[in-house]
C-alpha cells in the first residue's frame, strides 16, 4: 500500500468499516466503508480530470456528506485541498482561482454558468458542480468510478491543504498546511481532549473552516469515533440531540463557536439534567466572552473548554480537560507546541505577566504562505511564527489573549481585514473616507463595524451602505452597524487613531441577542 502520511493514519484508526461515523439529519447512516468507498471514487474522479500530486483542488459547496468525502478523496489523490466559504461572491472567488491556479474547482449548481465562464477566463481545466443535497456533476461522474483507489504516496511535508486568511493589509494569502501539520495537530488534540472511538460529536460547524474540518473532522477520524453531522447548528435541536439516542448514537461532545453557546443560553431547556450526557464542550474560533462561560457552568455545572488556534497553526493552546478551565483565557501550550510572548519591536522575550506579542512554534506551523516567500520570511522569528495577537501568559501557565497588534477583525470565527471592507465602502458615491473596526458582540465575538465620513452635501443612510455593499463583499464582512461623523480622530502623523473610535462604540452590541 503506498504511503499516504495523513490518509494512512485515518485508515488504521478505522475500527470497523461497519462503524457508524455520520448520523445524517435525514436519518441515514454513513459507516466509516461508506467513506472509504465514496472517498475511493472521488478520488478516482479527480486523477481522471488531470489531477497530479500537488494539484490545487478548490472547493465553494455547501456542507454534505459527499463534500466531507471529498476532502478524504482530495487527499487520497495527493491533491492540495482549498476550500472556500461559500458565502464569498464570485468578485471574491476569482482572486483565489487566479492565485491557487487549481485544476479542478467544485462549486454550487446554482452558479455553474458563472463558474464555467469565470475557469475558462482564468484557465481553470476543470469545473463540476455539488448541491446542499449531495447532487451534481461531481457524484454522477464518481458513480462510476470503483470503490477502491491506490492511494497516491505523500509524505509528512507534502501540502494536504490551503486555507485563505485575510491579513490586516494586502490580498488575502494562502495558508500552506502539511499533512504533518494537520496529522500532528489533530493527533494532540485528540490526546488532550481525551477523544476515543465511545465519542459521539454534534458536528454543526462548517467544513471550509480549520474549526470544522481539520479539527472537529480529522479528530473524530482519528479518534474512530462518530459525528451528528448536520449542516448548521440549532440549539433546539442540539438540546433535543442531547437528551435522547441509543448507546453509540447518543451526544457526548460539543463543538462550537461562542454564538453556539449564547443561542443555548436562550434555551430554556438548557439544564444540568439536559446536558448530563455531553462530557465536553469545546468553544474556539473567535474569543469567548468570560460572562457567556459563567452564564453556561450556572445552567449546566459544565465549563466550557475554550482553546486558542489560527488558520497558519491549528490549534496552539487549550485549557485543560482535567483542572481549573478559567473564564477568559485559553488555557496552556499544547504539549507539542512552543509559545513565547515578546517585545513587538524589538523581539526580546518578555518575563511572565508582561503583554507582548504571541509567538509560536510546533509541528503545527504552517509551511509558510503560497507564492509568497518575502511574507512568509517576515512572518517568522528564530523559528517562531509572529501571530500578530497580543497576550500573556499568568503565574499559572495560562496564556491571556488580549488584543491584536493588527487591526484584524474576527467575527464567528472567520477572518476580516478592515483595509478591504473600507476600500468598498470608500468606493460608494457620497462617501469622503471610512474607518473599519471590530468591536465586542456577545455572538459572534466581535462585530464588523464601520465609521463612515460623508463627502460634502451627500446625505447617507446605514441603508444605503448596507445595499451597496450586499454583491461586493460577503455577508460576514459586510459591517453590523454603520455610524457617521464629520470627521475620523487622528494622531499627529494623521494616522486614524481606531483605538479612539473603539472606545467610542465599545458598547453598542451590549444587549444584542
């Protein structure tokens, strides 16, 4: 059999191929041979369409079955796996086909005309399609592939994925992670968080996330375990999930963003008796608020575990399984995983307690970013990747995540940088100039929100930004407030002092639901 590094270990995790691993929201049951032989004629449809060890695979589809057997086929095939979210347009989209330049792009029925025309403009060879349903070109063409494929040999420093992460200035760049990377990560993770084939996850995340794929997927691979795989998270139903099902059907972990938590909350059946059943909940993607894991462990006497991870890194803390899981920090090092906190400018490590800026180094590192080797090398630091995140790390051990150094915003999750929001919205008729920043939301951790001056004489509504932002950006960049001033607060060099401005505003999604 060759030697795949990451498949492989998947593979000798199997502890049956009868073993559920996907209890699916339509009632089926898809078993682990299920994924190999799906996964098997995938991946025999992709060397089919000219794809060659290291080939880009990029992917814009809805959350399914098959598409998380696709990423199995992706890497099965010695392909690199670029998933995109799908709430970006195809203005967003055409970026990353030009610079990842794959050989195949998988995208949504509904676009498939526009997706044809914007691959044969970009010289894209090859486009299918895959619907919410597990329909598509993509799956009729796999269906006659055979349930079987040699997989193609990868060793722990080839390429298994790219993820894009938007910086604070810049295009957006490429993520280049290895199967060493993705393997070694979610292997600690799964030691860590004491995973084994018993779990059964609620997987209500997306699969075009480092949170939904490399870690809740991979994790429960190599764990052996079982997921209730459902397209997106709803807290009625993950209650109900929780209180019922048969010994290996039956919840035992959680793993979500902070809005997963605050939508429980506002359950009223959300109670110690309820959520007896779930060893673990896991929070991460985006920081979450000391008051939300107060909140929960009063409910349910359970302590939310929240970790700390990055696009570039995975995972680079958590706090514990066993011991004090404390309120508002991500808890200690992963074994494998160096960090160190340092003097932004001058780089000198700084003593315990002092904030400075988070550097990390482990088998978790990315390789650096695609096509970008002048970025990458500014990037690190004696072998240590500069996070741009700035915390401590207390008497205890615990590492406190207390701001960015850049203005990078994160919103549920996902990665905003002001420069291309404001760019947009500098973009609209009426508008002399903007300031874009991230403020504190009790669901989606911080809130995209945006300062806008007016030009001279224009009259402008929340309303009108709104509207003409809807096809430019995605939904997520698009700002949850808008505010208009005369004028935007600046230091004597004339830079925009955006500390001023979150101040400023700091309270204005207090009591949003």
């Amino acid at each position: 059999m060759s030697d795949n590094h990451l498949f492989d270990a998947i593979r000798a995790a199997i502890p049956a191929a009868g073993k559920p691993l996907a209890f699916l929201a339509d009632g089926r049951v898809e078993t682990y041979g299920d994924a190999l032989a799906l996964s098997a004629r995938l991946a025999g449809l992709l060397v089919a369409r000219g794809v060659k060890p290291g080939d880009r695979v990029a992917v814009q589809v809805e959350k399914s079955w098959p598409a998380l057997a696709l990423y199995l086929a992706a890497v099965r095939a010695g392909a690199v796996y670029l998933p995109l979210n799908t709430a970006y347009t195809l203005n967003e989209v055409e970026y990353f086909l030009s610079d990842a330049e794959p050989t195949v792009f998988v995208c949504r029925p509904q676009i498939e005309a526009e997706a044809r025309a914007l691959a044969t403009r970009l010289g894209v060879p090859c486009v299918e399609t895959l619907g919410a349903d597990g329909a598509g070109s993509l799956t009729d063409a796999a269906a006659g592939f055979p349930a079987d494929f040699e997989d193609v040999p990868r060793g722990p420093e080839d390429l298994a994925g790219i993820l894009y992460t938007s910086g604070t200035t810049g295009r957006a760049k490429g993520a280049m992670l290895s199967h060493a990377n993705l393997l070694s990560n979610a292997q600690t993770l799964k030691d860590c968080w004491r995973f084994t084939a018993d779990d059964v996850l609620i997987h209500a995340l997306p699969i075009f996330h480092t949170h939904g794929l490399f870690v809740a997927t991979n994790i429960v691979l190599l764990a052996g375990a079982s997921m209730i795989f459902r397209s997106k998270f709803d807290p009625k139903e993950a209650l109900e999930l929780m209180g019922q099902g048969e010994a290996g059907h039956r919840p035992t972990s959680l793993m979500g963003v902070p809005t997963f938590y605050t939508r429980l909350l506002d359950q009223p059946g959300l109670t110690r008796e309820a959520t007896a059943g779930i060893r673990l909940f896991i929070s991460g993607s985006a920081p979450l608020l000391a008051e939300t894991h107060r909140a929960f462990f009063e409910r349910t006497g359970q302590a939310i575990l929240e970790r700390y991870g990055m696009t570039e890194t995975g995972m680079n803390t958590s706090n514990p399984y066993d011991g004090a899981r404390i309120a508002g920090t991500v808890g200690y090092p992963l074994p494998d995983v160096s960090l160190r906190v340092t003097d932004p400018e001058t780089g000198r490590v700084l003593p315990t307690g002092e904030i400075g800026m988070i550097e990390v180094k482990g088998p978790n590192v990315f390789k650096g970013y695609w096509r970008m080797p002048e970025k990458t090398a500014g990037e690190f630091r004696d072998g240590f990747f500069i996070t741009g995140d700035l915390g401590k790390v207390d008497e205890a051990g615990y590492v406190h995540i207390v701001g960015r150094g850049k203005d990078l915003v994160i919103t549920g999750g996902f990665n905003v940088y002001p420069k291309e929001v404001e760019g947009e919205i500098d973009a609209i008729p009426g508008v002399l100039e903007s300031a874009v920043i991230g403020l504190a939301h009790p669901d989606f951790g911080e809130g995209v929100t945006a300062v806008v001056v007016p030009a001279a004489g224009a009259s402008l509504t929340e309303d009108d930004i709104h509207r003409a932002l809807e096809t430019r950006l995605a939904r997520f960049k698009q700002p949850k407030r808008v505010f208009f001033v005369s004028e935007l607060p600046r230091n004597t060099m004339g830079k925009v002092q955006k500390n001023v401005l979150r101040e400023t505003y700091k309270d204005i999604y207090r009591n949003v639901a």
